[in-house]
C-alpha cells in the first residue's frame, strides 16, 4: 500500500506536459524491449535456464545488446529532461569508468556512462554497456572510492550480461509482465512515473520480485566489481562502506526503498561477504582526485536558485566547512557566476590560481567566464594553453570554438572545428558548432551538410535527410560539394529504408 501511494504522489509531481513526454519515452522503451525479448526469448527458450557459471554470450549477440542499447540511449540524449549533457561530468564520469572496466578481462565490449539529474539513490546498467548514474548518488559517496564501487558493481551485471540472463530465465507467457520488469530496471526513477507505470502493467504484487536481480547475480557482481575496485587502485573498503550506508538509508523508506536498492537489493549476508573477502585485501588509503571533489562542487553549485548556492558556498568557505578548499572555491566561484556576479566570480578564480590548482575544468570555467564577460581574448588567452595540457577534453574544444565565434573569427573557427572532427568524427556537439561556423559564414549548403551530421550521430535520419535536400536547394556550393551532398542523400535513404524494414518486422 506504501508503494501505490508513493506512486500517486511520484505521478502527481508531474505537469501534463511532462507525462505525456515521458509516456512517449516508455511506448519507445516498452516497444524495444519488446524486440530485445522476443530475438532472445525463443533461442533461451530451447536451452533451458543457462547457467549461471557459464558464459552466456551465444545466447545474446553482443551487437544486439548493443543496438537495442544504443537506441534507448538515443532516445534519453534526446528527451530525457534529466539527462546532464554536460561536457565536463561526461568526461569525469566516463574516465572513471573506463578506468575499472580497463581491469577486466571480460569486458568484450564498450561502454558509455553518462549523469541523470536526479536526487534519488541509483545507477542502472542497460543492455550493451550503457551505464546511468544519478546526481543523488554521485552526491551521497563520501569517497570517489565508494562512486567507483558502484560503477564496479555496475559493469560486472554488464559484462555478465545480467540483465539478458535475468530475462531468459523467464517462460514466454511472461513476456507481457518482463516487459514492465525491464522498464522499471531501466527507469526505475523517482520523480517520473515510468516505474509507476510499469508497476501497474504488470501484477503488482509479483513484479516487486521481478525486478530484483537474482542473489545469485548480485553476489557475482560484487565479487568481479571488488576485483576491478582493487586493480584500478581504489580502495576496496569504500564498497562495504557505501552499502551499509545504501542499506541504513533503505530502512528509512520502507517499502519505498531507492530505486538503487529496489533493483539490486542489499542483505546483511551480501555485506558480510564482501566484508569477508575484503579482510583478505591489504589496506590502502585512496585520496579523492580533484576531479570527483569539482563535480561534486559543481552538482552542487548548480542546484536550487543561485542566490541560495552563493550562500552555501561562502559559508562553507567562511567557516572552513571543507575537505578541499579548490573545490568549495571553485563551487562558490560556480554560484557566483550563476548569480551573474561576474567579478565575484573573478575574486574567487584569482584566488584558485593562488592555490596553484591543475584541472581542466578550472581552466574550463575562468575561459567560460571571461566569454559571459565579452572578453573573448582573454578567453582565448586561456582556452590556448590549456588545451594543450589537456588535449582530451572536449569542453575546452568547444570553448574554443565558441570564443572563436564570438570574436568574429569565422574561419579560424572553421579551421577549428575541421581539425577536431578529424579527430572526433562522431561528435554531434562539434557538427553543431561547424553548422553555426558555416551559417555565419553564409555558406548555406555547408551549413546544411553539418547539420545533417549532427542528426545523423543522433540516430535521426529523417531530420537528416531533410537537411541534405535543403542543401541540395540551398543555392550555393560547388560541384563537388553538391555531389558529395548526393551520395550522403542516397546513402542515408537506403539506411532509413533499411531500418524502416526491420521496424516493420520487428514491432508488433
Ligand atoms: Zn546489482
């Protein structure tokens, strides 16, 4: 009963507006995983329940996993409001990932972490190797041990492909309650309805169970997530720490438990053998990076009105209410600049460098501000050095070419964009910024091709499509650019149809 009240009132927070986006986001889910579940029912169906210490990897092609993962991603960077498309977290949250999957031996596949925002406890593992976390839980570690613990425990229900194995061991007159099951795993989320809903589908008594992963799984990804805690040098204790402090939280819900612990749930047997097989582990102290305590700074600085963030900030500040002074510098420098005090904000980077702090994302943010200020030289003047040093980050390539564009500097900012896609081919963020270089130099065809780029990475080839015959009229372009906008045409309408095909057989 807790639950379907909890329900009413999760469902009640949201406008018309919102429901009826997020319904259009189940219908697509609902509709994939349909797909996802009738390819692999029938194979499962035949073998049995496989077993749990074999591998299961002829029973789900991994380019399956992937696609039907690639396309619910899609789907969240295109209208998942709570989806953080923040350049700076992306890179922070991916590096940290691709740091422990970097340990194991049985990652076969990529992987692609990405930050919803949202206050609730979770993180969530979708079919080919998408990994979601939420600021709550970004928020709630203590240690950037803890965050890699979940990560780790994460990536081992990916490479141990539970969530299909889970799946297959159902009868196929079940298939109608999995579908809700998989929904409410994928978005069991707390201000949305979608796990609400998916609840009401199915029986709601038997789905609770359902949704769980098995003991049997959860015990696997704990065993093969310490080890890669271990091998990429973090400390082992902070996932014992962070779950007992997971379940202590549970209790206070209830029935209501978060979505992270509904979802995986958490025993005192689970946390008694990892206790037991980190007795074993030789101690070691991780100090935080600073990169984790100026994300967590930034989450922070970025919630609830700027005024208020200001206040948070400089109190901690004020009062030395701080593990790291960078940090809450750079928080409070963050809120000012939210706020629009752009000299505070100055005051407060000025000191930063006094602290002879290293991070691209201060770096990041002193251009940024001089850009908010107009002084797009000195942004420059930043962005050049720091590149540089930290010539992976993406959030300084896109500064760069947004001072470039700023100034005026319409070619260098061509040159600009045309060097990095050389690089980064599957930037969408960057063929946007080629499409405005290319407005703003009235180069319609090319702006038009860029633009089409950009859908294309997106996974919309209609809009796409569209783009390339806007090119086609665009009334400018020599030969060679109206032939190569041709056979970009002729190719993505093979692809649309293509696609179009298999929806067809597909989607009952
Ligand atoms: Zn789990």
């Amino acid at each position: 009963m807790a639950q379907r009240s909890s329900i009413a009132a999760a469902a009640g927070t949201l406008s018309p507006v919102e429901r009826n986006r997020e319904s259009a986001i189940i219908e697509r889910m609902r509709k994939r995983l349909l797909a996802f579940l009738l390819f692999l029912a029938p194979a499962v169906m035949a073998e049995g329940l496989p077993d749990l210490g074999e591998a299961s990897q002829a029973e789900l092609p991994l380019q399956m996993e992937k696609r039907i993962g690639e396309s619910i991603m899609q789907d969240i960077r295109l209208h998942e409001p709570a989806y953080m498309d923040d350049a700076e977290i992306n890179a922070y949250i991916n590096r940290l990932g691709l740091r422990l999957v970097s340990q194991s031996t049985e990652a076969r596949q990529d992987f692609e972490f990405f930050v919803l925002k949202d206050a609730t406890l979770n993180a969530f593992a979708m079919p080919g190797g998408y990994i979601g976390v939420h600021t709550g839980l970004i928020q709630a570690a203590q240690s950037e041990s803890e965050l890699a613990s979940v990560l780790a425990h994460e990536i081992s229900h990916v490479t141990q492909h539970h969530l299909a194995r889970q799946l297959s061991t159902q009868s196929q007159a079940q298939l109608p309650m999995l579908l809700s099951m998989a929904v409410a795993i994928l978005a069991a989320r707390s201000h949305s309805d979608l796990s609400a809903g998916a609840m009401m589908a199915g029986q709601a008594a038997g789905i609770q169970q359902q949704l769980n992963y098995s003991r049997d799984f959860e015990r696997e990804a704990d065993r093969l997530g310490l080890q890669l805690l271990e091998r990429a040098g973090f400390d082992v204790r902070g996932m014992a720490a962070f779950f007992e402090r997971l379940q202590k939280f549970g209790r206070l819900y209830e029935n209501n438990a978060p979505g992270y612990l509904r979802t995986h749930p958490l025993t005192t047997e689970r946390i008694a053998d990892i206790e037991n097989r980190i007795r074993e582990m030789p101690y070691r102290q991780v100090p935080d990076s600073l990169d984790f305590m100026l994300v967590r700074a930034k989450l922070k600085a970025g919630e609830g009105t700027p005024g208020d963030a200001v206040t948070e900030f400089a109190t901690q500040v004020r009062q030395h209410k701080y593990s790291s002074e960078i940090a809450t510098r750079y928080g409070l420098a963050f809120a000012r600049w939210r706020a629009k005090d752009y000299d505070g904000a100055q005051r407060e980077v000025d000191l930063l460098r006094g602290l002879k702090a290293s991070s691209a994302m201060i770096e990041g943010f002193a251009a940024q501000l001089c850009l908010s200020r107009n002084d797009t030289a000195a942004a420059l003047n930043i962005l050049k050095p720091a590149m540089l040093r930290y010539p992976q980050e993406r959030s300084l390539a896109y500064a760069q070419v947004e001072a470039l564009l700023a100034q005026g500097s319409l070619q260098q900012a061509l040159s600009a964009t045309a060097d990095d896609l050389q690089l980064y081919p599957s930037d969408a963020h960057m063929y946007g910024l080629q499409a405005r270089t290319y407005a703003g130099l009235g180069k319609r065809l090319l702006q038009h091709r860029a633009q089409a780029e950009v859908y294309v990475l997106q996974g919309q080839l209609l809009p796409a499509i569209e783009q390339l015959q806007l090119a086609q009229k665009a009334g400018d372009g020599d030969f060679y650019e109206h032939s190569a906008v041709d056979s970009r045409l002729r190719e993505l309408k093979l692809r649309q149809a293509k696609e179009a095909k298999e929806s067809k057989q597909k989607t009952p």
